[in-house]
C-alpha cells in the first residue's frame, strides 16, 4: 500500500517512533520496514511534522500483521500510572546490545526494564543500564539487566561495521549522522587529525569516503585503539588511518600542521581548542562537539571562537544541535573556519 513515510537511520529509528506515536503520527495498519542501515516508517497524511525527523518519502509499505506491542511500555503490565510516566521514553541499539538510562526512582524494576526491551527490541542479545562515561579514558558504566555475553559487539552505520566495547572505550550510535556529514566535508587531499576519537568512527567513515590523503586517529584509551585497528583490518582504506594511543595534549605539542580537525569531547574539549587552532592551517576547519546550555548560547559561540584566537582569524561558519542531552542542555556540533592566509 502507497503511503506518506519517514526515511531515518537505523539508529535513530526508535527516538523517531516515539516521537511519532507521542504525535499520532505513526500508521499502526502498516509495517515499519528496515533497508539496510535504513527505517521507513508510515505516517498518517495531513499531520504537520518537523522537518529535522527526517526525510519525507512516498512508498509502498505491507500491511501489517496482527498487532503486537507498539512500545517496550506495552510489555510492563500491572505497573502505576506514576511509574509508567517515569520509565524512559527512547533507548540506543548498538550492535545487538540495548543501552537504556533508568532513572533512580525505578532502579528497583531495572530488570523488569531490561527484560521487556530484550523482548522487545528485535536481534538484542543484551540489555544494560547506562550509567555515564567517565574519567580520561571515557569508559561507560554499565550494568547488565537483561541477555547475555559480553559488552563487545559490531555496529553498522553509513555502511560500515565498527568493533565497539561499551564497558571499556567511547561510542555513541547517535552521531552517525555526524560522521556521514563531517566525512563529506572533507576535500580531496586534505589531511585530518580526530582527537579523542573513541573507536575511530570519524575517522573510519572519513577514510572511506577516500578524499582525504591522510587521517591521524588519537586517543589515550589504549582500548579503543585496539577497537579502531580491529575495525580497520576489514578494509583497504586502513592504509589511510595512522591509530595513536597517547594524550591529545602531549600529541599536539609537536603535531604537524593539518587541514581538518575533529574534538568530539563534549565536557572537557574547549580546554584543548587554543592547542587545536595552533596546528590547523589558513582555510582549515574544526569540527568540535560540546554540551552547551541552550541559555547564553551567543555568548558562548564567541567564547569558543576567541579561545581559537578571535576574529578576523577564525568563525564560526556553522552551529546545530546534535542531539538534545538534557532538559537545558544540548550536545552542539561546531563547525570553525580559519581565515585563508
């Protein structure tokens, strides 16, 4: 059956559907079809959505099958109106492990939680509670709630497939679209330093765009190097990506001047950007991440752009929110241009 739908990454599908049915927007009499690293999902005509959910599309969709549960929230029965208002609204898929943030007022049913999302959520092997990133290293704590094996799995996005380990090195599955983006900003020939890269997604998705002559991948987690160099072995364009386990300060100290840099360090990456500006050449870029409060955020876009050194030498030629982090906060994709010489 033809039908108006939304084309979203796979990784954004779940936050997208639930966003829908808050909207009842979503069609219940079709299936939601999945293309690869691609969700199509039906929605109903006439109903004004916005545009950031994603790419509006006619196609055709099969009917769907006898009516399951909508919702992970479906499977929790017997449970008060209180306790249903709390329990969180969206979860990442990575690989086949399910990350979830339970707030403290529900820790004591965090395994009914995770049981109903192992039902749920088609090809999880895992469940776990996500407890934040911490320290130098960005090491997540997790805790198992539902499922087996380990924190090690395969994520697909932009067409490639990365080694991630959620205890033990940095990732999260709502930049893909990030990668893809900044990846296609790169010029042919151009050389490119990511800093504090986690597991090399930037990197990874920039080498296999096959523009940029050489990418420097840096992390201090000796973990997510190894991840990176797993991933890399799986394709031809390894040769492009020199992996670096050292401090991203000691690093840039002697660095050689680059076209392209990436900081995606959201809480401590502005202590870092007079250091980063130093090694990017007239006309180069930065593309930084931070969680920013969304009040004073003018203040803060010039803030950022004097510690680069100010202007006339540097600005800000782009600034859009990632993703939403908190209910005054956003994690906020910055995009600095340096003047030509």
């Amino acid at each position: 059956m033809r039908s108006r739908g939304l084309r979203v990454p796979r990784v954004e599908g779940e936050r997208v559907r639930s966003r829908l049915r808050e909207a009842q927007a979503l069609r219940s009499d079709l299936r939601i079809v999945q293309e690869g690293e691609w969700i199509f999902l039906p929605v109903e005509a006439g109903i004004s959505l916005p545009a950031d959910l994603g790419e509006f599309v006619e196609r055709d969709f099969e009917p769907a099958a006898a009516r399951g549960p909508q919702d992970y929230r479906d499977l929790l029965v017997g449970w008060s109106k209180a306790e249903r208002e709390e329990l969180p609204r969206s979860f990442d898929i990575v690989g086949d492990v399910v990350l979830v943030r339970i707030p403290s007022t529900l820790s004591h049913r965090s395994a009914d939680i995770g049981n109903a999302l192992l039902a749920f959520v088609p090809g999880a092997r895992l469940v776990g509670a996500d407890h934040g990133v911490h320290g130098t290293e960005r090491r997540r704590t997790v805790e198992r709630l539902a499922g087996s094996g380990p924190w090690r799995t395969r994520h697909r996005e932009n067409g490639l497939e990365f080694d991630v380990d959620l205890e033990h090195a940095y990732f999260s599955p709502r930049l893909a679209r990030e990668h893809g983006r900044v990846a296609a900003e790169v010029l042919r020939g151009e050389r490119v330093y990511d800093l504090c890269c986690g597991v090399g997604p930037f990197a990874v998705t920039i080498a296999h765009a096959g523009l940029a002559a050489r990418i420097v991948a840096v992390d201090v987690n000796p973990v997510a190097i190894e991840l990176l160099r797993s991933t890399l072995a799986r394709y031809p364009f390894r040769s492009t990506v020199d992996p670096i386990e050292a401090p991203v300060d000691r690093f840039l100290e002697g660095a050689e001047p680059i076209d392209v840099a990436v900081l995606n360090l959201p809480h401590e990456g502005i202590k870092y950007l007079p250091s980063v500006a130093n090694v990017v050449r007239p006309g180069g870029r930065i593309f930084y991440y931070e969680v920013t409060d969304r009040q004073g955020a003018g203040e803060h876009d010039v803030e950022l752009r004097d510690r680069l050194g100010g202007a006339p030498a540097w600005h800000l030629r782009d600034r859009h929110v990632a993703h939403p982090y908190s209910p005054t906060a956003d994690l906020v994709a910055y995009t600095f241009e340096r003047a030509p010489a």
